[in-house]
C-alpha cells in the first residue's frame, strides 16, 4: 500500500494497484461519521465500437453502456440491492456518463458488509431475455421523459451541431430504436469486456478502517481475471464545428441559449491537467459569477439564469454556456463581445487563483465535495494528483495569454430556443 500525502490539504490517500490490475484508492477521515464506496468501470456511452480478442470490430448499440448499468441490479438471488442497502440503513446508487460507470453506496454503519455487498454484485451479472426485455420499456419511458424536458433537448441539439463524429453527440441512454436492439448477449459482451479489473477501480472516502477495507477488496477481487480491457474503435473528430446555428420552436416562456466553443489542444505543451485549470481560469475570468460579463448582463436584466463547463476530448476541449434569457439575441451579442474584446490582467488573474486555491483547501472538509474532485482526476488523469494546490500556484499570465491565442473564437456553435406561442 502505497501513502500519498496531498500537499497543503493535511490529509493522505493510500493507494494499491493489486496483481490483477484493479485500483484501489483510500481517503480516510477521521473527523466525520459518513463514509462513500465508489465501484467503477471505464466504461461509458462513449464506447460505440471495439476490437476483440479475434481481432474483429464490434459495433455496439448506442446507450448500452447505461442499459448495461440498469440491469446490474437485477440479481439471480432475486435480492433487489437498493432494497438491500436501504434495510442497512445506507444510500445507493448508480450512474452512467460519456467515459465512465459508477455504482455507489454512502451511510454511516455498516461500512465492512456494504463494501462486500457492493463489490459482490457488481461482479455477478444476471443478464436473462426476459429481463432485458423488461429493462427496455423502463428505459423507453425515461427517454419519453427526457424528451419533453426543454434543458435536455437544447443540451443535446447544441451536442449535434458541435460534434460531427464524436459519441458526445447521442443521449447517453441511446435512443428507443437503438434500445430495442440490446440483447443479453451484447450485455453480457460489454461486461466481460469492459468490467475487468484492469478497467476498474474503487475510490472510499470518509470514516473508515482503510487497512480493513483493502483486505476486504483483496479477498473479494485479487483472484478475478486480470484480462486487459479490449482496443476502443475511436471516430477521429474534426476541430471545426459540425454546423454553426440552430434555432427551436418550444413550449416555453422564458427563451434560452446554448453556446459552444471548440478549442484545438493538440498543439499546446502542456499537461492535459495544465490545460484544464487554463481554460478553466480563463472562463471563470471571463464569465464567471464575479466577471464584468455576468455583472452587465445582470444589470441589463439579461439573465435569469446560466452554467458552464469544459468537457474533454482527445485533442479538443469544448465550452459549453446554457443560459435562460429574455433576449437572445442580446446575451449571445455580449457573449461574442466578450470574445472579441479580450482584457484579463495579471492582477484579475492572480486573484482567481487565490480564490481557487482557497476553494480548494475549503473542499477536503466535505467528504461529497472530496470525492467529486478525487472521481474527476481519476478518470481524467487516471490518478490522483497530490500537488494541485502547486500546479495551480505555477499557473502564469504569459502561458494564459499564449493559449488565448491559439483559441479561434469563431468555431462556434449557437442554438436558440425560443417560444412557439410568440
């Protein structure tokens, strides 16, 4: 077991890599009474198509990955694992997104028999055509009813004119024809395929006997498979936006924008963490909830309400800006001027910095806030990064600007949707 102590957050992570490949990573706290057991799978929608052992592609059907997800659940033992977790007085839950699955459970007792109950069924799938069958017009229904939520159709139709190739474009739960394609043997394909150790790793944060856990882990996983995950079939995805605008009719009263911005980061040397906290700053100084953009469009009575994120592609990063508004036309004009007129000054930059750095020294005291942040660097960087309050501290105005310059403000994607009573 290997300590990692992450600097200025007084606070360690033991780590394990074990023969078969699985990770295991472990914040203790001594402080708190909850715990968190997360069990996951590199395994997300993202994954369309695959080489297998016999060297063949495999095509996938399009939302298999949170199919796949749902029917973990249903257990031979007839044992609904919900109803289990609850009886012990602890939460539970799963979630699929582009790049990964996750199956969790978080209470305060119980913590050695719901680690066991946890990594135990998540390794016995009980895939059958009858069930999966069933699994299909659950699934349909939760599509239905995301269909009808205007924030998700903007999300998704902003998706299908920014990517032109990459999976990012399609819902993660795939849509109800693809679905109806899902039988148990491409199930069971996906899970032995991509729910192998090698593939996996298990992240505990909280209020726990982290050297009984590892044991716990050990005698329940070491002797799984230690078979490597198979060779991802990926669609190479152009830099240049798919198409540039997109206007909807909806049954709505208040209209909204989607905006993306795809950036090049192929050409920038830099680590893919460097490149992430950049744009990050960078947006944050240029939009975020203290920035002159967000202070005039506040007081010109623009905005009701906005988020935004980066998500990262391989040689891409993309920005994404959803805002509710009375007047469109007039937020994406301030967007774009924005843009164009570019002025971030050491002493704004240095700032947010310390207002970062700040916020994360904050963060370690929440054990969701923890994880969060600990989840994302796993599956982004694949491990933990134990000197990010330094990294950040490096961050300088010169490189800011040389990244700035390599962005084309112009590749940008715009949809509007607007009232269709209006």
């Amino acid at each position: 077991m290997k300590k990692i102590d992450l600097k200025g957050l007084d606070i360690s992570c033991y780590t394990e890599k074990l023969a078969n490949g699985l990770e295991v990573y472990m914040l203790p706290y001594e402080n708190k009474n909850n715990y968190f057991i997360s069990y996951a799978t590199r395994f997300g929608s993202d994954i369309l198509e695959f080489i297998n052992s016999d060297e063949q592609k495999v095509k996938l059907p399009e939302g298999i990955a949170h199919f796949l997800e749902h029917k973990m659940f249903e257990q031979e033992d007839g044992i609904d694992p919900f109803a289990y977790f609850s009886e012990s007085g602890t939460d539970s839950n799963a979630s699929t997104s582009f790049d990964n699955t996750q199956y969790i459970c978080y209470g305060n007792k119980n913590f050695e028999n719901n680690l066991k109950y946890l990594l135990n069924f998540v390794n016995k799938p009980y895939y059958t055509d009858e069930n999966v069958e069933k699994e299909k017009g659950i699934i349909a229904e939760e599509i239905k009813m995301y269909e009808d939520i205007p924030d998700y159709k903007l999300e998704m139709k902003l998706r299908e004119i920014l990517y032109k190739n990459s999976p990012r474009r399609i819902d993660i739960a795939g849509s109800i024809k693809e679905i109806n394609r899902i039988t148990k043997e491409d199930l069971y394909n996906c899970y032995n395929s991509f729910y192998t150790p090698e593939n996996m790793f298990i992240l505990i944060v909280g209020n726990f006997p982290y050297i009984e856990a590892l044991n716990i882990i050990k005698e329940s996983l070491e002797k799984s498979s230690n078979k490597l995950p198979p060779k991802i079939n990926d669609k190479k995805e152009p830099f240049a936006v798919n198409s540039k605008e997109l206007v909807l009719k909806e049954n709505i009263e208040v209209p909204k924008i989607a905006i993306g911005l795809k950036v090049a980061t192929n050409n920038l040397n830099l680590s893919d963490l460097e490149i992430d906290l950049y744009l990050n700053l960078f947006t944050t100084l240029i939009y975020g909830s203290s920035s002159e953009f967000r202070e005039r469009v506040r007081n010109d009575k623009l905005l009701n309400s906005i988020y935004i994120e980066w998500e990262s592609l391989k040689d891409i990063r993309t920005f994404y800006l959803m805002a509710s508004t009375t007047n469109p036309d007039k937020l994406i004009k301030e967007f774009k001027y924005e843009l164009e007129n570019l002025s971030i000054t050491e002493r704004a930059f240095e700032r947010i910095k310390k207002v970062w750095i700040a916020n994360e020294v904050k963060m370690i005291d929440s054990i969701d806030a923890t994880v969060s942040n600990i989840y994302d660097d796993i599956i982004k960087y694949k491990k933990i990064i134990p000197n990010k309050l330094e990294i950040i501290r490096q961050l300088n105005i010169d490189t800011m600007n040389e990244i700035i310059e390599n962005i084309d403000f112009q590749n940008l994607s715009i949809v509007k949707m607007l009232s269709n009573t209006k």
